[in-house]
C-alpha cells in the first residue's frame, strides 16, 4: 500500500469530513497548550530572535491546524511583549502528505490572519507568511537549520508503510492480543525506524536548541497490543469480518488490509530518542480522554455516542479503507461499526490515551480589494475548463524564455557553486506548467553542476499563488515529477524540498534573504486590486480605444503601485546577487488600450454585452465589473525598476504568438478551413474560461457561464477568420547587486 498517497484525512467541510469530526483533536491540542507554552517561553527568552519559524506536521485540514498556529504565535507575543523586544516576523510551514485538502486550508488564511491581527493588536504584530509542505515527515522537508520549532498533534501514530510480515495476521487489520509475536515485532520494527527517521530529518532542520512537542496516541501499557491502544481498531475489524460472513467483502481482500499505525509507550518512545542522540527530554506526559469526548455538549449521548465516535473514525480512516475496499461498502460499514460502539461504550468506558513528548535540538501586511486575492485563480482539477487542461499558451511561452533563464542560470553560477539553492516560483498556478518551469530551473542548474563536477545541492522549490489556487492537484502530483525529474538527470541529484507558499506577491512571501532565484510566468499582469474611478468605462470590463483617459490612466497608477511593492518585497527576499527572470503579456506600442493587449477582453465585453442587450444580465451588473490587469510596455517595466532602484536589467526582450497557439491536436482533426477556424474559436475561449471563469463566477454567478462562452468562441471564430491576432509577450531578467 502507497500510504503517502492514500493516508489522509477526509477533506471539504462535509458531515464525514475531518473538519468537522475533529473535536477530540482540538481538546487533545487544548490539553497540552501548557507543555508548548513552556517549550515556546523557553526557546524565545533564550535569543529573543527577530525570525520565528514555526512546523506543524501532518497539520490536515481542518479548524484545529490554524487554531494550533494561533496558539504557538500568541505565546511569543506575550513574551516579546512582556520583554518589550520589536516585532518579529513569523514563517509558518504546514506540512502534510501530498493528499491532504491544502486548499481548505489556504481559503481560510486571509480571514485567520485578519482575526489573528485584531487579537494580538494590528500594529504590532509583525508578518505572517504561511507555506504549505506536501510531504512525508519520514523524510527531508525544510532547509537545513531553517526552523525554531515544530509542533505535531495526532500524526506521529502513523506509520510510513505497513510493516512487512503480517501475514499470520488472520482476518485483523491491526494487532490484538491472539495476533502472533512475529506481528508485534513487525509493528515495532517499523516504529523504530521511522521514528528514528524521522528525528534525524528534524535535527537536521530544526536550528541548535530549537524545540519539538510531539503528541501522538499511545498507551501506559507495555503490551503493544492493549486494549488502550488497539480496541478502536478491533472494533472496526469485527464490523469488516461481519461483511465478509454474509459475502459483501472477500475474505482474501480483508486478509490483506492492515493498518500502517503504531502506538508506542513512555518507555519505548525515550529508548528511540536516547538511541538517536539528537534531542533531550524535557518533559513526557500521558493524558488520557473518554471516547466520548468526540462529541459535543449538545449530542444525547446515551442515543448517539457510537454514532458521532464511528463518524470521527471514518473521517479518519475513510480514504485508507477506500483505496483498498472500494468506496461501495463504505456506508454500510461505518453503520454496522457504530452498532457495535454503541454496544460496547454500553457496558465499558473505552478512552484514548495520549503521549506528549517535549525535545530540544542539542546538535548542531497585505489588504487587497472586489477582494482579488480571495477570486483571482486559474481553474482548478483536471476537467475540460481546467487550466491544468488548458495552459499550451503558457507551456509555449515558458519554453520560449528557455535560453533567458538558462543565461541567468550561468552567470549566477559559473564562477561559483552554492551547496543549497532556493527557487520561487510565483503565480504558480496549478496545471502542469507548474513543475514544468521548476524542472528547467533545476536542469539548468544541474547542467552547470555537473559540468563544474561539484557536489549535489540541497533544492528547496517554493511555489506561490494566491489562496484559491488549486495546490492539491500540485502537491498530489509531486511523487511522479520527482520520480521523473530524478531519471532525467540521473542518480547523483540532491534533495529537493518542495513548499505550496499561498499568498499574493504583492506582499512579503519570504524570510530575508533566503531566495536565490525567483520565475514567474505570466502572473505579474494581475494587478492586485481593480483600479480606483473607473465609473465612467460604460459596459466596458477592460481598457478600450473608446474608454475615457482617466481609465488609462487610474490602471497604470494601480500597475505603478503593485509592481513598485513587488520589487521591495523580492528586494528583500533574494540574497545579494540573486536573479528574477519576469514573463508577462505586455505590448510593443506605447498605447495602453492597444489591440495587442486589450483585444481578448474587448471580445469577452461584447460578448457580456450581448447578454446585456437580451436582459439575461442587468447593464448595472456588467458596468461595476472591470478585469485587474495591466498589461505593461517594456519602457513603463525600465522606468518602474529603475525607480525602486533595487534590481538591474540584464535585458527585456518582446515576443509574440499567436492566439492559435492555445489549440490542441484536436483542432489538427477539423475537416475544413471554417471548421478549423470554428475550432479555434473554441480552444482559446476555453484558455480564457480556464483563466477567467473563477472572477466572473464571483460577479456574475455560475449560471451564465455556458451562455457567455458559446457567443465568446463565436466572436473569436469570427474574428481570428479575418485577421490575424496574437498575444505579445515581455521578459524582463534582473539582478539584484551585491
């Protein structure tokens, strides 16, 4: 069983859904916020540092992950407070397997962090800048020595694979007390090594006397198989073997499912630290919660008690049984396994028992509005309007600065070779051009290294988008890029560390200094807000020849703002000598209402416009609706870097293609030159649905969504038959000095 690709909590906000069947999870974390107090006051009062990183591993989805954040950040403002030391800037890097429901989470952070800055108080707190980690903790997942603490709740049970050997094991999906000795042992085995593992990967990230508390389920017991740790698990199997009596589920399909989980004792868990030698105890407590605890104060208990525990089991345990059973049994189990709870709290009071570990290391603002940063995203998933489906413009262009990068690349370093390097992407979005500009970068710099016969590097990738964007397709997408990207260049690469960072650009990403190389492809064009007094471009949603030319000029104030804002903020991100490699739709004519730049949105307006003059949308509706984009010529990109004063141009360079280049093979099939042409119509209004659909969703509702883009194709068809049309590209690189 692959568990990192099908060991996940349920995600979305449904009613089997972890978020809202993770009451036990939150009182657990509330029960040991005074063993993190203790670890956090210790760590900041050591070193007051100006930098807090903070880890939270197997973070999931759902309110506890930010509620476990606010927790750890209100502690070291009552102690920077109490000291009266400055602000300090906070690094927050969730981490979780590649299938957990990211994308709940990074939704939720412009609202946390509002709430967060109203109870710490506004103008004192200093920057939060959240990252998402797709990843196994079994394994690397930040930079060496990047991190001041790590915080894990309800995670470390888990297991990396299932161990090997549990085939004696009959008809159990974990241990019990008639399990053969050869299937304790196998389970303990495989708690020594990934645990070992895992605190090898943690020494090397966490810096010297950074701290961990670690809370897992365990047991007081030195029997592994106690009923303190395993009877949740019994019970679930006594459910399974009841199906497959009556037939519904194959003997041999059970006899192959195990759970990859391990609850260990106090004295095993201070055997595998001791025997690592990294870290020091500071405190091990066990604390133990009824079953009932899964459920609030308003459930009747006495009627519902196994109901609400089997709904938070299948929140846990549901896509791990899926991948294995198949989801048709699924209803029918979780009923019958509720039956038995029911039963058994009946005549017993089953708890859940609780091991927080408390270690230290001993080695070695943003406010943007129509709220932008909340309805700005390419669309999401895999389906026909997805971008992921529809992004062959973007894949064109980023293959078209290949040699700009790759310049960049050599004269960072030919002279010479870092042992780590960090990359930004920013506006990553979430199709395949994603990892596609990544793989570049990090061939690119392979082909120096390798040429240079150095070492391999440490890679750290962070990929930057606004919240909605749609990490989960990325992050479950990983495994098979690595696996890939690894044959490509051969066995001797390093590490390469991958982190989701879901914020807008137009803000602080980063710690200071810590970036090498920053890429964005076609993203900076997105203003960060829709520019102030457009009232009087009637029915029209972007500039045009016939706008008033106080439009013009309120979006090139919002551009020369925004981009302003960008440049300081990657100023102080990039280290001394690092480099940008910039790649927006832009135009070669001084005329910012120019058919080189405004012509695709002057066609999605008649098409809006259309559905005006049929009363299927309100004229009211289509005039307060203007699209946030600026598309730049190359002089207003010099002046505005030579302005801020923090980057130089090593060149900026215009490129075109044309709006055919959007099409896929399937147009190649048309039988005529109009059905060609109609087909081109439709590629590109489907790329322009896969870019723009999620803003006008957010005005104009989901309804006219077909409608709009059958007439948008149309016109597009119409058009593209008459002249030629194209898309003008501006790639700008920079460096900043030394």
């Amino acid at each position: 069983m692959e568990v990192a690709q099908v060991l996940h909590m349920n995600g979305g906000a449904g009613d089997f859904s972890y978020a809202n069947n993770s009451l036990l999870q939150s009182k657990v974390i509330l029960m040991t916020k005074p063993i993190v107090e203790e670890a956090i006051n210790n760590l900041y009062c050591s070193n007051f540092p100006t930098n807090f990183t903070i880890a939270d591993l197997g973070c999931s989805s759902g309110p506890n992950t930010l509620m476990t954040v606010s927790e750890l950040i209100k502690v070291v403002e009552k102690n920077r407070q109490k000291h009266n030391k400055e602000p300090i800037e906070y690094q927050v890097l969730l981490n979780d397997l590649p299938g957990n429901d990211f994308n709940t989470i990074f939704k939720s952070l412009p609202n946390f962090l509002e709430n967060l800055k109203m109870e710490i108080g506004d103008r004192d707190v200093g920057p939060c800048l959240f990252n998402g980690v797709p990843g196994s903790f079994y394994g690397r997942l930040f930079s060496s020595k990047s991190v001041n603490f790590i915080h894990s709740s309800y995670s470390l049970h888990w297991l990396s694979k299932v161990p090997e050997g549990l085939e004696e094991n009959k008809r159990n999906i974990y241990m019990v007390n008639t399990s053969p000795k050869s299937v304790v042992e196998a389970y303990y085995k495989q708690f020594q090594e990934d645990f070992e593992l895992f605190l090898k990967c943690r020494r090397e990230e966490l810096v010297k006397g950074g701290s961990m508390v670690l809370t897992l389920l365990g047991r007081r017991s030195q029997d592994p198989t106690s009923k303190e740790c395993c009877y949740i698990w019994e019970l679930l199997a006594m459910a399974l073997n009841d199906m497959v009596s009556e037939g519904i589920i194959e003997e041999e399909k059970l006899e192959s499912f195990n759970i990859p989980k391990y609850m260990p004792s106090p004295t095993e868990m201070r055997i595998e630290i001791e025997k690592e030698g990294s870290f020091v105890v500071n405190r091990i407590q066990v604390s133990k919660v009824d079953w009932n605890i899964v459920y609030n104060d308003n459930t009747n208990k006495d009627d519902n008690g196994g109901y609400y525990v089997a709904k938070y089991m299948r929140a846990v345990a549901e896509p791990i049984l899926i991948s294995h059973f198949g989801e048709a049994i699924i209803d029918e189990l979780f009923f019958r396994y509720g039956q038995i709870i029911v039963d058994r709290m009946a005549k017993e009071k089953p708890q859940f028992v609780n091991l927080t570990v408390s270690l230290t290391n001993i080695r070695g603002k943003i406010i943007i509005t129509m709220e932008v940063v909340q309805v700005l995203h390419m669309n999401g998933g895999e389906g026909d309007f997805s971008y992921a489906s529809n992004s062959l413009l973007q894949w064109k262009v980023i293959s078209m600065t290949k040699p700009i990068v790759e310049e960049a690349i050599n004269n960072l370093y030919c002279s010479s070779f870092p042992t780590s390097l960090t990359i930004a992407d920013l506006g990553c979005s979430s199709g395949p051009n994603a990892l596609m500009a990544v793989s570049e970068l990090i061939k690119a710099v392979e082909i120096i290294r390798q040429k240079l016969k150095k070492k391999p590097i440490e890679y750290q990738v962070l990929l930057n988008d606004l919240p909605g964007n749609d990490f989960n397709t990325i992050f479950k997408s990983l495994p098979n890029f690595l696996k890939n990207l690894r044959r490509e260049i051969g066995g001797d690469v390093g590490p390469c560390l991958f982190t989701g960072v879901p914020a807008s650009f137009y803000g602080r990403l980063f710690p200071k200094k810590s970036v090498h190389f920053v890429h964005s492809s076609y993203s900076l064009h997105w203003l960060s807000k829709v520019p102030e007094g457009l009232e009087e471009n009637k029915r029209n949603i972007y500039m045009t020849d016939n706008s008033p030319r106080s439009v013009a000029k309120a979006y090139y104030n919002q551009f020369q703002q925004d981009l302003s804002l960008f440049l300081k903020c990657r100023a102080q991100e990039l280290v001394d000598g690092g480099c940008m490699i910039l790649t927006l739709l832009g135009r070669r004519s001084q005329n910012p209402a120019s058919k080189e730049c405004s012509y695709i949105w002057e066609l999605l307006g008649l098409a809006l416009n259309d559905l005006v003059d049929q009363g299927i949308i309100e004229e009211e509706k289509l005039e307060s609706f203007h699209i946030p984009k600026y598309m730049p010529s190359p002089t207003e990109i010099r002046i505005e870097v030579a302005k801020e004063g923090s980057f130089v141009i090593d060149s900026i360079r215009v490129s075109e293609v044309d709006w055919k280049v959007s099409n896929n093979n399937e147009v190649n099939k048309a039988k005529s030159v109009d059905e060609s042409l109609k087909g081109s119509g439709y590629n590109v209004a489907k790329y322009m649905r896969a870019v723009a659909e999620p803003i006008l969703i957010s005005h104009f509702g989901e309804e006219i969504m077909d409608e709009l883009f059958i007439r948008y194709r149309e016109i597009i068809a119409d058009r593209m038959a008459k002249e030629t049309t194209q898309f003008f590209n501006v790639t700008v690189s920079l460096t900043k000095p030394k």
